[in-house]
C-alpha cells in the first residue's frame, strides 16, 4: 500500500481560472499595497445575465413556526406542490419583517453573553427566515432561470413560489436552483422563502448566519452553459508545448434536441484573441451534453504569485447562426509541482510555500465580507510577505478566489466535511467544479484534523474522495491535514498526494526518512498568543504580550515554528495559524475574550509583531526594517523594555536618543532584541548589508492625543451600493505621531454612504460592531464605510472624541451600477382559488365545499380562463386569505385584473361590487381594514360556449 501513488507524486500539475481585470498597487499605511483607483468589479460569468439578487429582501429574526395543520381539506392541500404554509407560503405576510440587503450575518448584529458558545465568539446564533418577492418578465418566458446562493449558514431550506427546491447540509456550499419549472411571468409574481437554521454548527470557530453571501439570478437562453459549466484547465506536455482543453457542459431545457456550435476564445492579459476553436455538439431536451476543444497556446505568459498574468476564456454557445450563450471565465497558464526532497515548485522554480491558515470572519461584518474587503485582506497578507492562504477549514466565497488570482496568492481549497457518502460528496464535488479554474488554487484539502486519519476506515474515505477530486480534476495535488496517525499501518497519508503535518515539528525528520519519496508540507503550524499593542502579559485581564513568548501548548513560538520548516528543503512550507484573528475560539482564555490571539494581525487586519518578524522572514527583495514595540510608556522610565528589530538585514544598529546601544548581527529566525531602560525621546534602528546602511526604523515617544486622524485603504469606490473600504482611525499627538496608547471613545457621522461595520482588533472588547460608535484600542479602530445604490460625488466621514480635534475624510464616489434584480413590493397575489362545479341555478354565495371534498370543487389559477361550457350556468369562485398587515390596519383595494363573464364579489358575505356586462374587463373595490382572515367569493354567470373566468391576476394593494 505504501507504493500507492508514488510514480504520481512527482507528476506536474497545470490548471486555470476565473478571473478579474487588475488594479496597480501603490504603497500605503503600514505597507499595504493600495490601489489608487475603484476596486475592480469581479467579471461576471456571462455578462448581461448574472444579475445580482442581494437587494430588497425582508428579513425575520428567530423562527416562524409552522401552522399545526388541521382537518383534511388543509392536510390535502398542504402536501401539494406549491402549497407550502406559513412563512414558506407564497402569500405570507412578511410586511413586518425588516428590509435589508445581503450578504447578511445577523450573528455579527446580536449581544455577546457569556452564556452563549465561546466557540462561535459568544454570540446567540438561533434560527431566521429571509423572503423576497420576484417580478420576472414576460421577455424570461423560455429562458432557463436559476438561483445561486453562494453560501447560506449553517443548514437552509429554500422554497420558491411554495415548493421546496433545495435543502443545504452545509454552511460554506452554494445552492444552485433551477427555477424554471416552478416561475411565473409578470404580475403574477414569484416568492422566495429561505428558512435558516444557525443553532446548528460545522466548526469550532465563528461561522455567522444568515445568507453571507451573494445570490445570483441566471437568466440564459433554452440551450444554455450550465452553473459552473466551463473548464478551461492549461495543460504543458513534456516538450513544453501548452494547450488549452476546454469542456462546455451544456443544457437544453426545450422540447427537442439541439444542434449547437460551441466556441472558445482565448485573450491574452493585454485583450488580444491569441486562440480560438470551434465545436459542433448536439444537445438533448432536458439533458446535458458536453463539447470539448483543445486551443494551441505558443509561450504563454505564466501566472506566478509575482506576475498573476491572467487570461479570459470566452466560451460562447451558437444556435442556427445567433450566439445563445456565452460563459467568460478567467485562467492562468502555470505548473505545479511537489518534490518530496526539495519542496514545492511553480513554474519549475523552487517557492517555499509562506502560508496563512485564514477564517472568513472581518471586524464589523462578520462572514458577510464585502468583496473588496477580501481584496484588503489579501493584500494585507501579501504584504506580510505570505504567498499562501489555506482556507480553514471550508470552501472560501468565490470573490476570494478572484483576488487570488489577480493578486498572485496561492490558494490551498479545503472541503469541510469529512465524509465520503452521497450528500457530502456533493459537496466536495461541487468545490472543486467551482474553484478548478482558478490559477491560484494549488492543492485540494480533503480534511482538517479528522480522528480517523490513522485508522483504516479514514483510508478508505479519504480514497474515495481523493477519486471525486481526481476525476473532476486531474491537474491538483490532493492533501488532508493530518495532526496525528501518520505512522500508524493503516493511515491516510497513503492517499493523498502530498501529506500536511498539523503542528509536530519533532516529526518532520522521522517522517522523511521513513517515506523518502511522499511530498511534505506544514498545513497548520505555531498558533502562538498575541494581543495587538500589548507588551506585558497580564494573564489576569486576558492580554497576551506581542513579544512572541507565548506559544500553545500544542503549538510553538512564530519565531521557531518558522525555523523550523525553512531549515527543511523537504518541508514545501508553512500555513501559519493564523494570518488574521477570528471570533471565536479565544484561547487560551474565556469570557470575556470573545475572539481568537492567533493572528499575525488582528480582526481588522491590524499588523502585530508577528506580522513584522513573517515579513522580515519571508520578503527578500527589498530591506525591512521594523521596531517593537512602540516608545511611549510614560510612568516606565528607567525601566527595562525588551525592544526587538525585525529585519532582513545582516547587522542592525539600535541608539536611543542618539546613543549607540549596541550593533548585533541578525539571526534571521530569532532576530535581535536589546533590554533598554525606558527614556522617552527617539530610538532608532539602523540596518546594514555589508557593512553598509540599508534599512532605517525610528519609534518615538508620542505625547498625549489632540487629534483624530483617519486613513481610508482607498480614495475612489463606485456608487453601486456593493463596493466597501476600511477606514483607519488614529488619534496623534500635537507632532502628529500616532499615540499607540490611546484607548478613547470616537463617535462617527458619513454623508452620501453608510456605515456597514467597527472594529478595532480587541478580542476582549463587547462594544457593538454595527451603529456609529467605536473605541480606539491601543492607538487603532477601523470603519467599514459603503456606497449607498446609485451614488455618486463624495462620501464624507468625520470622527470625533472628546477633547480631540475631529478628523474629516472625503472619498470619491463614482458612479457604476451594479447589475441587480430591482427590489420588487410585495402585494398579496389571491391565487388559490377554489371553483364550484357548473350549477343550473344562482347558488348561494357563503357556499363552500366540503372539508373533505377535493373533487367537486377544482383549484383555479387566475390567469388563465376556464374552459367554455356548452350548457352555461353559474360558478362560484371562493378564496379564504389573511391580509397584510397594513391592509388589516389601514384597508387596501381588492383588484381583479380582468373578469370575463357578467361577475358579483362578495367579501365575507357582504356583496362589495358588480360587473354586469360578459366583456372581460377589470374590477376595483375598496378592502376596509379588518383584522383576520377574510372570504371572498366570485359568482359568475357562464354563458353556453363562451370561456370564462379570471383572465388575470387578483390583488390586494396597498393604499397610502
Ligand atoms: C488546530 C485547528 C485549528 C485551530 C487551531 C488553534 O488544531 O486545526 O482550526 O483550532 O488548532 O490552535
């Protein structure tokens, strides 16, 4: 069994993606690369008919129980398509919920208590119901319609138009839903009901809830591209020579089978066609069919983490001459491959793999992360020097993936559930159909920590999943995050490609030696305690110093965790836990911490030291030279302070106030440090290269705080209520240096935007995240601002404190719109009706039928009128429904768009109006408020051989 896979192991791996156009980073606060300019919008997989969902839809907090469902007639109803009740219903009243547009987490929103799970930060998660209406056009009649949800957390139910159509298992899966069988056209309106269940959890860390991320409404034509229905996936044989293979899966949802051209273009990163191709494929009604073509590429330009060159795919779908379809997706020409000697190598060049294990939780927003927020927090992570992340433990959002690849950040994808049985290798499944495009995903994980990895069952599981990855994607290197059992007999090191280590540094060596030819990598490494801004540990307050002292127990300082796996060239590299803290799991405290001590930075992305100490580490090609801590300890003079440079240089100088301390030479994994009694003033730090200054640092001593200042990470965002930036807020003393001291209130006010979220990186803080109020923590907070739908001109932020001189920053609002559904009002749409069989003579209009007759009296639809009747006669048409609040508060108007046929209505008995003339024509009447369910009642006459009936929808308006 050892043998397995050996030959394989040292294969190349080549593969693509989904991409994004790229903005130029410029330099900004704390070396954060900052595009000068918009963030730029994700292209859209097929232009024109990926239309966004997120706006417009009403949310309930806490369940709405279903109706005890009693008596036969309901109980019939009730288990019939289309039938669902109470708020899965298409009539429920949802006029009291509150509006809101997505991604939402409503965890994020909720109280910390000390009673709820420290795990998922303290928060109570519960359960919560989102509805939005949904007016399709007559024009979509034909189209084959589906419904993305990137992710619901944590398991979902979706009902559309009454009918269930998805249940999700998992909090970090898409839904995608054909909603073509179920959808109606115009004014008759469509329901959306999603019931979600959070008190259920997948992990161990803060997973939010709600609908977290986006939804997409796909409108294409009969003969389509399916979901996630392209893979273009480069190839290099062993002459070097590339190709492009693509692979359409098509869909037909017409009534016969079509005869279609499929064609790809490829477009090099400058816009310029350097391939196409051409296919003919033959569709079948309500199957699929796949195309494939291979394009010849010549000399690439390569997709590397430091020159992320992307190129498009245009893959469009031809019917008799006319383009029907067309899929854009992004890919990247590069090879992968693992040595188990010498590490990991792209594009044949040896790259230590420097990694980040990352959450997907931000301050302020919780999982709902605006994308450009993923684009901050990647670019923070470069900045680090990291070329890595590995997503914990869990499918990433897809916009994550996208800044990957325009980025240049390598990305280890991991499925959540450790599972090889059907519904959860659905879910597998579908991760990979998704990401295998992308250039920056470099390995599949198929687990994180599982018991049974050295077991023989956790074998056999892992095979079967290593095959779904392999058949869907041939290009990647499997791996599985082992924390144990990898000597056992039986284990699962032998069915992945490359073996992760979790923690165990004292294993790499035996491992190596006792299975030369099995590629190794660190998947999980450190986890070390820090509190940003903080350099004295007091166990007592929860606060952990930064000096890199306080590694956990199962864990290791970041200083040797890292020498630990750059002195190993088998060791492919390291995924530090964590690049960013996370709520949740605040070890090694409880309450009241609420977030994690992990990160090299904190929940806004705030550097700590092992930010500083990673970056001296891992970027080589320029000179870095950092201090730690700060210099402002008033009351501490004459006491010693541990001060620390980290620094690539080979030799770093320190002075205080113009007084050599000393020169020490650079060990670069335990880095210099100097124990300097406290004298306010200036230390300084100057770096030398041999022999020459390179690098410069300087700390001062800040006075007290008389000014605010605040730093947005971009001056330019689009007006299309989507695009979000932090903001840093500092406060600086009367020179103008940040006080990293400073802990005060700061109170904010914004024109022409809103205020989406705050933090400022303190895991032991209960103040909100949402509302307009944050304090500083150790000199820092942050503000996540966002463009209102529509905007454009100039947001304006101000912030101020007591005693302080407020700050004022203008941010340009361009306008750009976001391709969205609009928002559609809810009315009550009367739509189930039940008809009386033709009778000779007047009934009674309070007739009804009986509770347990389904047959005399048939369901009718309005929309459509009713077959003529030779002999004539009279029908009565009944509906029992609840009016939306405001209509039982303040009245409405009962509209019949058209009745055709001589008609009375009745509501509740009462006759409330007349249309004597048979000529189809529409009926008015006032709706006077009342509370409860209300009957009303057609009775219309039939004349012989003349069709009758509601020829289109029956409303109730609101009025005022
Ligand atoms: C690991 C685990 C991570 C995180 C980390 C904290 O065992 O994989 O999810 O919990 O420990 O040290």
């Amino acid at each position: 069994m050892s043998n397995m896979n050996l030959d394989r192991r040292r294969f190349l791996w080549a593969s693509s993606a989904i991409a994004l156009a790229g903005a130029s980073p410029a330099l900004g606060w704390a070396g954060v690369a900052v595009p000068e300019r918009s963030y730029p919008r994700p292209q859209l997989k097929a232009p024109g008919e990926r239309v966004s969902l997120d706006q417009g839809w009403r949310f309930h907090l806490g369940d709405v129980p279903f109706p005890k469902i009693r008596g036969h007639g309901w109980s019939y109803a009730n288990a019939k398509a289309g039938n669902a009740q109470g708020a899965a219903s298409f009539e429920y009243d949802d006029s009291d919920w509150r509006e809101l547009d997505l991604p939402h987490d409503w965890v994020v929103e909720g109280p910390f208590d000390k009673d709820e799970n420290l795990a998922q930060g303290y928060r109570p998660r519960g359960k919560a119901w989102y509805r939005r209406a949904l007016r399709l056009d007559p024009a979509d009649r034909g189209k084959h319609l589906s419904i993305e949800f990137g992710a619901i957390a944590t398991q979902a139910t979706v009902w559309f138009n009454g009918s269930v159509v998805a249940h999700n298992w998992s909090g970090y899966n898409a839904l995608q839903i054909d909603l073509t069988p179920f959808a109606r056209y115009g004014d008759e309106l469509n329901s959306i009901a999603v019931r979600v269940d959070a008190d259920l959890m997948e992990g161990w860390w803060y997973e939010g809830g709600g609908i977290y991320r986006h939804v997409w409404l796909t409108k294409r034509a009969a003969v389509h591209i399916a979901d996630d229905g392209v893979h273009a996936d480069p190839r290099r044989d062993a002459a070097g020579r590339w190709t492009l293979p693509v692979v359409a899966t098509l869909g037909n949802i017409g009534s016969k089978a079509e005869a279609v051209e499929v064609e790809a273009q490829l477009v090099d990163p400058w816009g310029k066609v350097v391939g196409a191709g051409r296919v003919a494929a033959e569709v079948p009604s309500l199957d699929q069919a796949e195309a494939r073509l291979v394009l010849e590429v010549a000399s690439p330009r390569l997709w590397s983490v430091d020159d992320p060159a992307l190129y498009t795919v245009r893959t469009r779908v031809w019917r008799g001459g006319q383009q029907v379809d067309e899929a854009i997706t992004s890919t990247g020409f590069r090879t992968l491959r693992f040595d188990p000697d010498q590490g990991f190598f792209l594009n044949d060049q040896s790259l230590k793999i420097q990694g980040v294990c990352l959450h997907q939780d931000h301050a302020g927003v919780g999982v709902a992360v605006p994308d450009s927020l993923w684009d901050f927090r990647l670019r923070r992570i470069k900045a680090m020097g990291a070329n890595a992340v590995r997503c914990a433990h869990n499918a990433p959002a897809p916009e994550m993936l996208q800044a990957a690849d325009r980025l240049g950040v390598l990305i280890l994808d991991e499925n959540r559930n450790f599972n090889p049985s059907p519904d959860y290798m659905r879910q597998l499944e579908w991760l990979i159909r998704r990401d295998r495009n992308h250039p920056s995903v470099f390995l599949w994980s198929v687990f994180n920590e599982e018991p049974m990895q050295g077991t023989e069952a956790g074998y056999q599981m892992v095979r079967r999943m290593v095959a779904a990855v392999k058949r869907l994607d041939d290009s990647r290197p499997v791996t599985a995050a082992m924390n144990d059992g990898m000597f056992t007999p039986i284990n699962v090191s032998q069915a992945v490609d490359v073996v992760g280590f979790n923690y165990q540094p004292d294993r790499y060596d035996r491992f190596h030696a006792e299975h030369p030819n099995l590629p190794m990598m660190s998947s999980e490494d450190t986890s070390a305690f820090m509190t940003r801004g903080e350099w004295f540990t007091d166990r007592a307050r929860n606060i952990l110093a930064e000096n890199d002292e306080e590694p956990s127990s199962w864990g290791t300082t970041h200083r040797k965790g890292w020498e630990a796996i750059a002195k190993r060239p088998f060791v492919a590299g390291a995924f530090l836990w964590s690049g960013i803290d996370y709520r949740g799991e605040p070890t090694p405290f409880e309450w009241p911490s609420a977030s994690s001590f992990f990160g090299a930075m904190d929940l806004c992305g705030f550097p700590k030291m092992a930010f500083f100490l990673h970056r001296a580490q891992w970027i080589k090609d320029r000179p870095l030279l950092d201090l730690a801590p700060h210099w402002t300890w008033p009351g501490k003079e004459g006491q010693p302070i541990k001060v620390m440079a980290l620094t690539n240089a080979e030799a770093v100088e320190l002075r205080l106030n113009g007084r050599l301390i000393s020169r020490q030479a650079v060990d670069p994994f335990v880095m210099p440090s100097w124990t300097v009694p406290y004298a306010p003033g200036r230390l300084e730090a100057i770096g030398y290269v041999g022999g020459k200054p390179v690098s410069k640092a300087v700390v001062e001593t800040a006075g007290p705080p008389v000014a605010l200042r605040l730093t947005p990470d971009r001056t330019v965002l689009t007006g299309d209520g989507a695009d979000a930036a932090p903001i840093t807020v500092e406060a600086l003393d009367k020179a103008g240096r940040p006080v990293p001291t400073a802990n005060l209130p700061v109170t904010f006010e914004i024109a022409n935007g809103r205020i989406i979220g705050l933090g400022n990186g303190d895991p032991n803080c209960h103040e909100p995240e949402k509302g307009n109020a944050r304090s500083l923590f150790n000199g820092l907070a942050q503000v996540i601002v966002q463009s209102e739908q529509g905007s454009s001109g100039v947001m304006r932020l101000s912030a101020s404190a007591p005693g302080l001189r407020s700050a004022q920053v203008q941010l340009t609002v361009q306008p750009g719109a976001l391709l969205a559904e609009p928002r559609t009002s809810p009315v009550s749409i009367l739509s189930d009706w039940r008809m009386s069989p033709m009778a000779s003579t007047r009934p009674d209009p309070l007739a009804k039928p009986a509770d347990n007759d389904m047959n005399s009296w048939t369901w009718a639809k309005p929309g459509t009128l009713q077959d003529a009747d030779p002999g004539g006669g009279f029908v009565l048409y009944r509906l029992v429904f609840t009016p939306r609040a405001k209509v039982r508060r303040g009245g409405g108007k009962l509209v019949f768009g058209r009745l055709t046929g001589p008609a009375e209505v009745y509501v509740d008995g009462v006759k409330v109006a007349a249309k004597p003339d048979a000529a189809a024509g529409a009926l008015t009447m006032a709706l006077p408020a009342k509370d409860g369910e209300r009957t009303v009642a057609v009775l219309m006459a039939v004349a012989p051989g003349q069709p009758f009936g509601m020829g289109a929808p029956v409303v109730v308006e609101e009025v005022g």
